[in-house]
C-alpha cells in the first residue's frame, strides 16, 4: 500500500485530509509540524508528502529544505490562496516540493470537500513520479541552503550540459546537440549535480548568426516551476527572444511567479495583461484563469490578448492554446517547448508549431517529475529534440543559431 505523510498543525485538517486519503487505499501517517514531518520521513519513508506551509516549531518551507537534502520525496504544498501565502508556496518549489494547492478561504467556490477531491488525485498524480527526478531537487536545496545569493547573471557564458542524446518516438529526428557538452559519468540528469558554480547558472552562450527576434512557447505543469526558473536563468539576453509561457497555475499565484522569474533572469517578465505587447527581451506569463492568445505579430512584436472561454484538457490557462495562435500568427522563427506535467496539453500545439515550420523540444523522461506531457508530444511525432532539464536552453539557442556546426 502507497504511504502518504499528512503534514498540518490544524488536528482538523490532518484528519479530513487523512480520512479523504485513506478511502483512497493510501496508508496515511501524520505529523503537526515540519520537525516531526522530518522525522517522520525518514521513518515512514512515504511516496509522497503533503505539507502545510505555516506550522509552529518548523514550518513547511524549512521542512522541504530539509526533507530534500536528506530523504528526497514528491511534496505536495498546501497554502493559503494569499500573496504571502503565494509567495512562500514558491520558496517551497524552490527548495523541491513538486507542486501545490491551494486551500479554501471564502474567496471562491472551493471548500473542503474540493480540497479533500484535488488532494487525492494530486496524490495519485505524484504517487507514479518519478522518484529518481524528484531527487534532483537535493542539489538545488543544498545549494539554496549554501547559496547567499542569485549567481544566475554571473561568470562567463557557459556551455549547456546534458546526459546524452535521446530519440523521440514516433520517427521524429530527434537530437540533442552534442556540443553542450555532457554530464559527468556519476552525475545526476537534470537540474543540477550537487553544487552549482557560476558556469553552471551562467547564462547559454549565443555563437554564430542568429535568428531575429525569435518567438518561443514554453508549457509545464506539474514539477515545472523550478525547471521554468532556472531555464530563465540561463536564457540569454543576446538571443533577443520573445518568450510565452504557460504554466499551469491558479489566479493570484502566476503574478508572483512573473515577478521572480524577472527576479532571475535578464528578460523583462511580467503576467500578461490582455491587448500587452511583447517584444525581443520580453517574456509574458500567461495569468492564472486564462488563456493566453497571440493576437498579432506586426514587426518584432507581439500583440497578446487573454481569453476567459471555456477550459481545454480541464485546464485555464492551456499550453494548447497559446501554441496553436503562436502556430498560426507568428512570422518569425518558432519555437515550442513542452516541460513536466500530467495530461496531454501541449501535445496539438507542439504538433501545431512543427506544422508551422518551427522548431519543437520536449524534457526527457529522465529528469521529468511528471512524464505525462512531453511523453504525449513526443508521441505525435513532431518533436524535434527530447533534452534533459538543463539541455533545454541550449537546443533553444540552437534552434535559432547557425554556425555552420549545429544546425544539420
């Protein structure tokens, strides 16, 4: 039987949750606060813990750290729908948890029983991760434990690093270009291996001629939002992008993840706003309760508008969308980028955008928490290049550069 850990001061809580949980089949432990959630993680050893982010003694953020720089698990972050709530539900993706709800507090529909219903199928989401990737986390919440500051802008361009090239299926010519490099033989894939210099935070070095003004899409769900991060990290501003991104996340939560990726990155990113131009540097990120379109595309910008239509694969705003109008509207060079998640979102954009002439990329399996969105683009056969988590920005840069040596 699957264990889950029920972290919550509220008695109240822990018990709906956990009644909820174990009609689910789930053997459910529970802690009050984040030092017994540690110890009971290393006792209990769950799949998957469900975490409150205010407790007494240790709370949910501090736990995290901890929990992932010991005994890497799949945490599910559970916050109050507020901007410090927002925010500290962040730092907790930061450090490792995976993904997040939020609990009822009166400003919507949702009440208990909502949450109760989300909490069991997130935990049946996050009970089939992929416990190897969730691992990778380790290394960023050493780092973050170490780190007294952002090294993202620092340093001297480096080169990508990556674990080897992998095929899509489907008969798509997929590659990963073998000059970013590849990852020590007893590293881990993805994010990180263990510590990270300023090379490896250093933004992708931009060589050779390079398209102008290029569009890229980036869609993720589940497990994104730290890949999203460090990929805006590593963006560099020479590409002179023109970056969209869907990530799949309630109101009020989308706004503070803007304001952090700008935080870390050398793009200007904002949430977008209905009728906002996009230009070469810029990055919109589409807001919690809608879908993202692209408008126009006159010169070397973008006219964005927002749609609060009905949802597409049960979700608002939807990778599918934002692809498909990119796909139809956009002149310059495209490219799409499908992340961790579950479902199929994506998978009709990704094939919309290759029918359209650009380029496509999908995260490897690998180091994907959740495999269910690029394995569903991949599937379609029109992805050009599967790359691990830290390859992505590199097959980015080449999909837009020509030297002579990367492009085939």
């Amino acid at each position: 039987m699957t264990r889950v850990l029920v972290v919550d001061d509220s008695k109240f809580m822990r018990t709906v949750i956990g009644n909820a949980l174990e009609a689910a089949d789930y053997d459910v432990e529970t802690a009050a606060n984040g030092s017994q959630a540690v110890e009971a993680v290393a006792a209990f050893d769950p799949a998957v813990v469900t975490m409150d982010v205010e407790m007494p003694e240790m709370g949910g953020i501090d736990a995290v750290e901890r929990i992932m720089t010991s005994n890497p698990t799949a945490i599910l972050m559970l916050s109050v729908h507020t901007e410090r709530g927002a925010e500290a539900t962040l730092d907790a993706l930061e450090r490792g948890a995976v993904d997040f709800l939020h609990k009822p507090d009166g400003s919507d529909s949702r009440n208990i029983a909502h949450l109760t219903d989300d909490v069991v199928a997130k935990v049946d989401e996050l009970a089939e991760a992929d416990v190897s990737s969730v691992a990778l986390a380790r290394a960023a919440a050493t780092a973050h434990a170490t780190r007294t500051g952002r090294t993202g802008r620092a340093g001297s361009p480096a080169r990508e690093t990556a674990t080897g090239n992998a095929v899509a299926g489907g008969g798509s010519d997929a590659r990963l270009s073998p000059d970013r490099g590849t990852a020590a033989p007893n590293a881990s894939p993805g994010i990180g291996t263990g510590s990270e210099s300023d090379e490896e935070t250093a933004p992708v070095a931009v060589e050779g001629e390079r398209a102008d003004a290029p569009t890229v899409v980036i869609g993720a769900s589940t497990g994104g939002p730290k890949i999203v991060e460090r990929l805006f990290e590593r963006l560099p501003a020479d590409l002179e992008a023109k970056v969209l991104v869907v990530q799949h996340m309630p109101p009020g939560f989308t706004e503070r993840f803007a304001e952090r990726l700008d935080s870390h990155s050398a793009y200007d990113v904002s949430e977008a706003a209905d009728r906002d131009r996009i230009r070469p540097g810029e990055a919109a990120i589409a807001p919690g309760n809608a879908h993202l379109e692209v408008a126009s595309n006159v010169g070397d910008a973008l006219r964005l508008r927002l749609d609060d239509g009905d949802r597409v694969h049960g979700v608002r705003p939807a990778i599918d969308v934002t692809m498909e109008s990119a796909a139809e509207r956009v002149s310059d060079g495209l490219c799409g980028v499908v992340l961790t998640g579950m479902g199929r979102d994506g998978a009709a954009g990704i094939e919309a955008i290759k029918a359209a002439g650009g380029h496509t990329i999908a995260q490897d399996e690998a180091t994907s928490p959740v495999f269910g969105i690029p394995c569903q683009a991949i599937e379609t056969g029109c992805v050009d290049t599967v790359a691990p988590a830290d390859g992505i920005v590199g097959a980015i840069v080449d999909a837009f550069t020509t030297d002579g040596e990367n492009d085939e």
